[in-house]
C-alpha cells in the first residue's frame, strides 16, 4: 500500500511538473508574441510618423506667415512645403506663439521651425541654423498723427528709442536687439505675442512704437491706417530656419532645398506671391 501510494504521489507530481511547464512554455510564447505584436504597432507608429514633416510657426507674421482663412499660409510655409515635397512626406503645421515654437524644436515636438527667425549667439546654442534664405530690414512704426519717436539725425539711430516705451514681439530678434542696452536705452519695452494687440496699444497711445521687420510692418500699417512707418532702417538681419541640435540629418535636406530655391529664385517669387501690391 506504501509502495502504491508513493508510486500515485509520483505520478502526481510528474503529471503536475508537465502541466506547470506547458503552462511555463505558454506564458513564455505569449509573451513573445505580445512583443512581437508591441514592435510591430510600434514600427508601423514610428513609419507613420516618419512620412509627416512637422513645421511650428507663429501665423502673426505676414507676409512670412499668416492665417488665410483656417490656413497657415506665407512665405516661410512655401518653404516648407518645397522642403517636405523633396523629402517626400506630407507637411503638417503647428501654429504656435514665437517663444513656443523655438522650445518645441528643441525639445523635438516639431521637426524644424520656420517663422522668421534669426540666428543669435544664444540660439546657436540651443538649436541648429540653416542657411540663411531672406534679408530682414527693421524699421520703426509710429502713430501717425502724433509720433512718439522722430529721428534725431539723418537715418534711424537706436538713441532714437532712448526713453521711449517700445513694442517688440516677444523672443524675436527686435526683442534681443532693443534689450540690449549697447544698442538703445528705452524706458519699458514692452512684449507682444501678436503685432495686432500691439497696434491696438500705439494707436490708443500706450506705447511709443513697435520695432519689427519691413514687410509685416507694410501689411500693419496698411491694415491700420493711423499708423506708419518712419523712413529708413533701425538694423539689419537674416531669417533662417532652426532645427533641433544636432539634427544634421534633416539639417542638409533644408539646406540641399534652399539653396536650389534661392538660386532659382523661388524665394523672390514666393515673397512677391505674399507682399500686398501698392
């Protein structure tokens, strides 16, 4: 009875141990191919991604970037869209405040950003340029009927906003440039994420003048007519467009497409397209 009964007790357990190593090798090839099936959604995520170029943008910055009807449309986004066409993927547009685009670069929630932005020491360090695809000229707009700031000599002067409470678009390069006390010295500068809540702030006398680039200062002035633009240019610069840092990769396609626009002169006819005629 001793001999059965271990014998049963035997069989048992071996019966047992099979049963806990199917249910073993089970968990085991489930497993695999929850895996398996986690890379695949995984893979065909990451290939879906990969087929949309993602652009961030300040649509307030005609004729660069402004909203025409629900779309962002502009110069910078016909840059865009040729740089997304050569690498064959769909453009998507994010519009966002100035300051939150060049964050979104950096911190990869965007591809690349094209929203008039000039290359600084300070952004050198942060994000990567590409070449440089338009001339920006500066100038300074004024009320009209009561201008606030008049040149002291025969050309603009950054002394000319000395004491004065000037507007800028927060994070642009006017921001950098008026901030710095070697190249002016104003009473307040005050900082805007759309020119339009700045306009409504000169003519209604809040603030002196606004310092921005030529052609979206033409498109303020020509919507606002009680204000104007004084003759003559504050500074210059060069708009390009940024990329996350070290991003060499998508870096030399940008680059590879603007070179070819410029030397057909794709971007003359793009800023011909967007600048309001006389």
């Amino acid at each position: 009875y001793n001999m059965q009964c271990k014998r049963i007790n035997i069989q048992n357990n071996s019966s047992g141990g099979r049963v806990m190593k199917i249910k073993k090798v089970a968990g085991i090839l489930l497993a695999g191919t929850m895996m398996i099936s986690m890379a695949a959604c995984g893979g065909k995520e990451e290939e879906a991604k990969s087929d949309k170029l993602i652009v961030g943008t300040e649509a307030g910055f005609a004729p660069y970037e402004y909203m025409k009807g629900n779309e962002v449309v502009g110069i910078d986004m016909d840059i865009a869209k040729a740089i997304a066409d050569e690498m064959g993927k769909e453009l998507e547009i994010k519009n966002m405040d100035f300051d939150g685009a060049l964050a979104a670069v950096q911190s990869g929630k965007v591809d690349f950003v094209a929203a008039g932005v000039s290359i600084s020491p300070e952004r050198e360090e942060a994000m990567d340029f590409s070449h440089e695809y338009v001339n920006s000229t500066e100038v300074i707009v004024v009320n009209k009927e009561n201008p606030a700031v008049t040149p002291a000599g025969e050309e603009l002067a950054g002394s000319d906003l000395d004491g004065k409470i000037v507007a800028v678009q927060q994070g642009n390069i006017a921001d950098i440039w008026v901030s710095n006390k070697d190249n002016c010295n104003p009473k307040e500068v005050k900082r805007y994420t759309k020119f339009a809540q700045a306009a409504e702030d000169l003519k209604n006398g809040k603030i002196d003048c606004i310092v921005m680039d030529q052609y979206p200062a033409e498109e303020l002035v020509a919507a606002n007519d009680t204000l104007t633009t004084l003759d003559g240019t504050l500074f210059e610069d060069k708009y390009a467009i940024a990329v996350k840092k070290g991003n060499k990769e998508l870096l030399d396609e940008i680059n590879k497409v603007i070179d070819k626009l410029v030397e057909e002169g794709k971007i003359e006819e793009f800023t011909a397209n967007h600048v309001q005629s006389e």
